[in-house]
C-alpha cells in the first residue's frame, strides 16, 4: 500500500497543478449545489396563484342551513399555495406574463348553484405552461376535493335533519316553504288510536320497517357520500422532503461523473507519460495502481460531495426550503461520497485502460456516464431489463445510499445493503481494471 | 573491472501482439563490464527487447533471469510532466525505496547539472527532459543498464556526460546495453554487437564483424 499512496499523492499533486481542471473541480459542485439548491426552493416554494371572484362571495355563506367563512375555508385548504385576490384582467396577464403559475376563477351564479345545489357549481382553473403547472393543478384538485369534503358534512346534517323530521316529526322548510310535518312516531301514535284492523297492521309493519330503516340513514349517507378515503400512512419513518431527495440525485450524478471522468484520465495518463513502463518494473503492481487511481477519484468525491451539501445546505437553509438541510446527518454521507468515488473510481480505471489514451478516455467516460445515469433513473415497471442492468452499476446504488443516510430515519440498513453492493461493483470492476492495466502495459 | 558469469539472462524471449510477431525467440545475455549494442532498422525488435529485459513488458514467450538491479532508458522520456526534475526524481527514489529521496534527488541533480528550478519538467526542452529520463535509470544504483536509443536527442556535450556515467558503470563492473542507430557509438562504445531484423538476431559478435552484416541490415 505504500506504493499506492506515493502514486496517490503524486495525483494528487498533478490535479493541484492543472488549474483549468482544477478551477472546474471546485466550480463544477458549487454550480450543481446552487442549482439543485435553487431547483429544490424552487419546487417547495408556494407557486402564486390567482384567485379572481366574479360571483361576489360573501365572507359567510349559508349552505344547507350551515354556515360557512368561505375565504377561510379557501385558504386552510390552499396551505400549499399564495391565493391572490385580483380582477379577471389582470389575472390573465399574470398568468401570460408567469407571475402567477395558475387562475382560479370563480364563476358567476357559483354562490346560487351551491346554496341551492340545483346543478354542481363549478371553479375554474387555467394553468400556465411551466414547470410547476401539473404540481398546481394537483393542488387545485385537492382543494376541490377537500372544499366538497367540508360542504358534504353541511349537505349530510341538512339531509339528516329531514330524515329526523321524517321520523319524529316537527317544523321544517324546504325551498322557502314552511311545513308542520306528522313524522312517523307521529304516524304511529295516531294509528295506535285506530280500532284494530288488517289494514291498519299493515300500515303499522310498515311505519316500524321505515323507522328502523332510516334510523340507518346517517351511516349510509355518510359512506355514500366518502365510498373511498385517502389515507397515507407513514412509509417507514422516511420524513421525504424534496430537498434532501433532489441533493441524494445531484451528489450522486456529480460525484459519478467526476469521479469516472477523473480516474479514466489518471489511468490513461500513465500511459501518455510513459511511465506505466517505469512503475510496472517492480515499483507499483497492477493492484496498487487501480488502489491508487481510485482513492484519487475517492478523495476527490469526498470533496465533491462535501461541497456540495455544504453549498446546498447554505442555499436551503437561506431560502427556507422545507425540510431544509439534515445537517447531523453530513458525516454520515461524507462516507458513502467516499466509497461511490472508489468505486467509480476503479470503474474509471478500467475506461482509462481501454481507451489507452487520456484524451479518449475523458470521452469515453463522458459517453459512458450519462446512460448509466439514465439507467439508474429508469423505473423497475418501465422497463425491467434496464432496472436490472442499472443494478450492477454504481449510480443507483449511490443514490440510495445517499438518500437513506440524508432521509432516512433508519438507515442502517439500506446503507448496509447498498454498502454491499458498491463493494461487490467495485471489486469486479477493480480486478477487470487490473487486467486491462496489464493490457495498458503492453 | 569484468565480473564473472552474466547479470542478466534472457532466454527465448519472444513478443507477439495479436498476428503480429515483434520479437522473435532471442537470447541475449549480459555480463559484468561489457558494453553491448543492440543495432536495426526502425521496428527491428530493440525496444521490444529491451524493455522485456528490463521488465516493462512481458514477454508472450520465454524467461528473464537475474538477481541485479536493472536500470532502463525508454526511448520516450518517461516521467510526470507536471512535477519538477526533482519532484520526479524523489518520486522514483521513494518507489525504489530508497532510503534518501530528497539527497538523492539533489545529488543527481548536481552531477548531471539538471535544470534545478520548480518548473514542470514537461516544460524543458528535449534534452534535458532525455536528461532525466537517463537519471531517473540510476535511481537505486542498478548493476544494468539498458539504454534506448540515449543519446538521438542530445547535444556533444550532453552526449559526452552520458556516455561517462555508462562507461563508469561498466568499469564498476555494470552491464550495459544500448540501442542505436548510430554506427559510430557502436564502435566506440560496444565490447559486442547484436543485429535485429524484423524481430530476429541476424548477427551476434565482436563490432568488427558488424560491417559485414552492416549493409544487408541498412541497405
């Protein structure tokens, strides 16, 4: 090992010299973690969205003999979004000018349609075309869905409050008109004062059938008007904010690809030189030398990744990104950077020895990084045979490590398990590394 | 000074690449305090030769013996363009495992008056960087010494001191063996000549028998 490191700090020393390399090295993290950064706020931010009212709304309506504070109801189910109130006009030009991502209009006769229910009032929705337009018109839908969630608990009580009526009789309105109603205790009572008879037994069956029967009408108008609820269950204690998923993403593809790209043209480079010659004659073996160029590339992930999260960090933590940055949690990934550089690293060694030349293997490297990027990117039902190739590359694995020791609140195991896998790579692709090292030599 | 018996034994080395045959089977061996030239065309065997002997490339066929240290002279510089001429002197002297890289790097530096500066050696010019290239073959005190065509890129005087560190060698009781193109070094420096065509020894013996051998291999 202590030929491994003579040449490592001999890398080492070489990268410190070449200043365009090096000034890309340290600009090339800060520009992804700026980005992905900004990437993140961008996606957690609140999109603005305008809320044009044509129909008037009254702060308070009246539905179904409920009351409801209608702009709080709006708004304590758009947590997710900034509701601004403006003319239809200028909506329109926001939303053509991208200031606000989405309209939201409601409709003349809205307020009529809903008090009445006569027909399903309807908002309006128009979207822009950015990036952020399907995730509003989910949040829209959801806003839908929750407002009729609150109005069916008001249209449930009105329904039951007849139902009550019907059974046991009272007072009532109905489309303004006011009405005294028997109700079937009523009925009862009144047929119980009858002289006993066959018709009169049947009308009495069946006031005591209907009257157990809609005794039962709050629990079905209940399940009927909810066949289906949503519910989500917490998915194994994982606190799954978008920032740390999207930094898991953008320390896996940097380190990737400066790692590969790096480790490619050391090893390349020693043939370049002419000195694989020299350090083959008993000086460095084969072994040391894939040792060497992938503690290289290991050394410079390490760097990588831990400038990245710090200027990530930095980015979140300044623009309040929710979720913001798992701090305690650094030295953890510091440690998988480390091993996903290796590993990279020894494949990097492997494309440098192929292409035989540093100027070749820097665009091998480059050709190969960006499918063994996508691959890892491609979902196991999309198509099964990539899910599988990407398996035995280092990419996914790297982004599952990263994701399990940034978001995770247990993840020991899947470190465990990804740990095993980039090993596992990793020798495979060092020992096919030392052999194509042996055909670099000849 | 002549050491008895031979430093360094190829026996039936041969290198192939693909259908291609770069040396034939050859045996080639060196003794203590002589001087021997190896002398062809372009693409002869030389280099593939000598780097056999000195372990740079392995051989598809044959062995090499020896139990001495073996210093080589690629025919291309070969060394890290970005690290000075002492930084790549203490480099090979450490991986030599030398027990002084920083006075051996010095010394060296003094007694071939390489350039002293911090400036990249990828930066020097073409005779100073075969300069280097021939100290850093002396790292480690080798008892052979196996030069590729040293002296094509040096000036009289930078040939001179060459040739004085190679003669010295020898005269200590060193092996050498070098490849030229130079017919006049053959006379003057080898004690023996090997003639390589297409990969194969043509001729073998003392550098007056080389002239008869000399025009069929040069034309």
């Amino acid at each position: 090992m202590r030929a491994a490191t003579i040449v490592l700090r001999k890398d080492l020393r070489v990268l410190l010299r070449s200043p365009l390399l090096l000034g890309a090295l340290l600009a090339y993290p800060v520009v992804i973690a700026l980005l992905v950064g900004l990437i993140a706020g961008y996606a957690s931010s609140k999109p603005r969205v305008a809320f044009v009212d044509e129909d008037h709304l009254p702060p308070v309506v009246s539905v179904a003999g409920h009351r409801f504070h209608l702009q709080a109801v709006i708004n304590d189910v758009a947590k997710q979004v900034t509701l601004v109130r403006i003319g239809p006009k200028e909506a329109a030009r926001e939303l053509a000018d991208g200031r606000v991502v989405a309209t939201v209009t409601v409709p003349p006769g809205f307020l009529g349609n809903l008090e009445t229910m006569a027909t399903s009032p309807s908002l309006v929705l128009r979207t822009g075309s950015g990036g952020l337009s399907p995730r509003v018109t989910q949040q829209m839908q959801s806003l839908v869905y929750q407002l009729n969630q609150k109005l069916q608990a008001g249209y449930i009580a009105a329904n039951l409050r007849f139902v009550s009526l019907i059974l046991h009789g009272g007072p009532g309105t109905f489309l303004g008109r006011h009405f005294d109603l028997l109700g079937l205790d009523g009925t009862q009572a009144e047929l119980a004062k009858l002289p006993p008879s066959r018709r009169v037994a049947v009308i009495e069956h069946f006031v005591q059938v209907a009257r157990v029967g809609l005794a039962q009408t709050g629990a079905a108008l209940r399940a009927t008007a909810n066949p289906i609820t949503l519910t989500q269950p917490a998915s194994h204690g994982r606190t799954w904010v978008l920032s740390a998923q999207v930094q898991a993403y953008g320390i896996a593809l940097t380190v990737t690809f400066l790692a590969l790209l790096l480790a490619a043209g050391a090893a390349a480079a020693e043939k370049d030189e002419g000195t694989i010659g020299r350090l083959r004659r008993g000086l460095v073996s084969f072994g040391q030398l894939v040792w060497a160029k992938s503690a290289l590339a290991a050394v410079v992930g390490l760097a990588l990744g831990a400038t990245i999260a710090i200027v990530f960090g930095l980015v979140v933590e300044i623009g309040g990104v929710t979720g913001g940055e798992p701090w305690a949690r650094l030295p953890l990934l510091f440690v998988g950077v480390t091993l996903v550089g290796g590993v990279v690293g020894a494949a990097g060694v492997l494309l440098g020895a192929l292409a035989r030349e540093a100027r070749t293997a820097s665009l091998l490297a480059v050709l190969v990084v960006l499918p063994v990027v996508f691959l890892g990117l491609v979902p196991r039902g999309a198509l099964a045979l990539a899910y599988w190739v990407s398996l035995f590359l280092p990419f996914v694995h790297a982004v599952r490590w990263f994701g399990a020791a940034l978001y995770d609140t247990s993840p020991w195991r899947t470190i465990g398990i990804e740990t095993l896998w980039l090993v596992g790579i990793g020798l495979v692709f060092g020992l096919l590394a030392r052999g194509a090292l042996r055909r670099l030599a000849a | 000074m002549t050491v008895a018996g031979p430093l360094v034994r190829a026996l039936g080395v041969a290198r192939t690449y693909g259908e291609i045959e770069a040396l034939a089977p050859t045996d080639l061996e060196l003794s203590g305090g002589e001087a021997v030239a190896l002398v062809g065309p372009n693409g002869a065997g030389k280099s593939t030769l000598l780097a056999i002997v000195a372990g740079a490339l392995e051989p598809t066929r044959g062995t090499v013996e020896s139990h001495v240290r073996i210093g080589w002279v690629p025919q291309r510089p070969a060394h890290y363009a970005r690290l000075s001429v002492r930084e790549n002197l203490e480099l090979f002297a450490r991986l030599e495992g030398m027990s002084d890289p920083a006075g051996t790097a010095t010394r060296l530096i003094e007694r071939f008056a390489l350039p002293p500066e911090a400036r990249p050696s990828g930066e020097l010019s073409v005779g100073n960087r075969q300069r280097l290239n021939v100290t850093l073959s002396l790292l480690g005190d080798p008892r052979v010494l196996l030069l590729d065509e040293p002296t094509a890129s040096l000036d009289p005087g930078q040939r001179r001191r060459v040739w004085d560190v190679v003669d010295a060698l020898r005269d200590d009781g060193g092996a050498v063996c070098f490849a030229t193109q130079n017919i006049d070094e053959v006379g003057e420096r080898a004690d023996r000549v090997v003639v390589l065509q297409n990969g194969r020894v043509v001729f073998a013996g003392p550098p007056s028998g080389f002239a008869a051998v000399e025009q069929d291999v040069f034309g």
